[in-house]
C-alpha cells in the first residue's frame, strides 16, 4: 500500500513537470473594476477608514418611519447564537450602554423579545459615515 502511494507520488510529481511550463515575461494582466484600470500587481494605497459622527448623536431621519440609520460602526456579528447588537440596544441592556433600546415594533412581550424577522438588524438599519472615499456613479433617481 505505502509503495503505492510513493509511486503515485512519483507520477503526479512527474506530469507536474511535463506541463505546460510557465510564460518567463508573461503579459500584464489588466483588471478593470471599481478600483479602475489596474494590473494584478498593483499594490494601490488602503481606503480611507470611514469617520462617524461623534458619539451620542444620532444622524437626523429623511422621512416618517425611516429605519435610523447607524452613526456608529455596524462590524458586530448577528447568529443565531448571539447579536452583538443586541448587546447594547436590547431593552435589558441598552440602559447601561447609553444605547437607544430598540423599537417596541421590534419587541413581541413586555421583556422586549426581539421578533424573528426583526433580528437580522442590518436588513434594515446601514452605518452612515463621513465617507471620505470617491463616490462611485450610479443612474438611481
Ligand atoms: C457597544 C454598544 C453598541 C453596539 C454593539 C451597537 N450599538 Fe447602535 N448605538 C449605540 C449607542 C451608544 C448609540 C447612540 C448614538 C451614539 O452614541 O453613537 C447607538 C445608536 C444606534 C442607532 C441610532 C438610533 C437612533 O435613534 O438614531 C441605530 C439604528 C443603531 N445604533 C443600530 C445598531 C445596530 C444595527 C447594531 C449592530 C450592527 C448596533 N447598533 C450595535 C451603541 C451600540
Ligand atoms: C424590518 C426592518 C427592521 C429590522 C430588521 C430592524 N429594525 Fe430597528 N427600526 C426599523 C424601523 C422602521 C424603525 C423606526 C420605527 C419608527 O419610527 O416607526 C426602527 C427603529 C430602531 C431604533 C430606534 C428606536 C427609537 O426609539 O428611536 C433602534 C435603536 C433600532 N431600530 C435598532 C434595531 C436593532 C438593534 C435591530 C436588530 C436586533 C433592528 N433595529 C432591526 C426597522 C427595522
């Protein structure tokens, strides 16, 4: 069996080898995408990291019923284990972390048990940052 397996070892080392071998000044390849018109080598400089408004403020609503939007960075995770939003803005919580308790639409009892389809509180609510990055064009109207 293990002599097998060294000859199979053998082989696959071999028809490695006998590939096509590798281009020695292969041609650049030219990615277009957001980033624009860059080669794969291109190391190009890291994004500008996103500012939120201060602590404490909320961002102002645009209309009736707007889902808030996040003024603070929104990388918790949410499983079904544990939400890390929840770990401020659930209603046992959201006192002692100075956190908005979540709405009581959110909520089914009186002990603030966030509903199923309200739990996945990024279908809903987006971080807004001072973005400092190019805006990239869209035809939304
Ligand atoms: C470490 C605690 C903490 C965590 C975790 C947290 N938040 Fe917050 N959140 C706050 C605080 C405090 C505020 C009040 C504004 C401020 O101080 O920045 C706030 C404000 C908000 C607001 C604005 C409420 C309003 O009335 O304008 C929304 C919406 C929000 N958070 C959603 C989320 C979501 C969604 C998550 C998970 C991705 C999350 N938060 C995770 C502490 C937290
Ligand atoms: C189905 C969409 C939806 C989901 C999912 C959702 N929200 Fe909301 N949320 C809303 C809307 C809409 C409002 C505004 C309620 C209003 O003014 O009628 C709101 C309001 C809030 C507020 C402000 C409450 C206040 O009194 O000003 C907080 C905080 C909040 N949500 C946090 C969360 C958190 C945390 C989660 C995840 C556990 C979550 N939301 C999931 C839609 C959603």
């Amino acid at each position: 069996m293990k002599k097998l397996i060294t000859l199979a070892a053998v082989m696959l080392a071999i028809s490695a080898y006998s590939g096509q071998q590798a281009q020695a000044n292969p041609e650049p390849v030219k990615l277009s995408s957001l980033a624009g018109e860059s080669q794969v080598t291109d190391v190009r400089p890291a994004d500008e990291m996103p500012v939120y408004p201060n602590r404490g403020k909320s961002v102002e609503r645009t209309f009736v019923h707007q889902p808030p939007i996040i003024p603070h960075k929104a990388t918790y995770s949410i499983s079904t284990d544990k939400n890390g939003c929840l770990s401020c803005h659930s209603w046992d919580k959201a006192k002692r972390m100075k956190a908005t308790p979540v709405d009581t639409s959110h909520v089914m009892d009186d002990k603030g048990t966030v509903k199923g389809m309200y739990y996945f509180c990024d279908q809903c609510h987006v971080p807004q940052a001072e973005n400092k990055q190019q805006l990239v064009e869209n035809t939304f109207n």
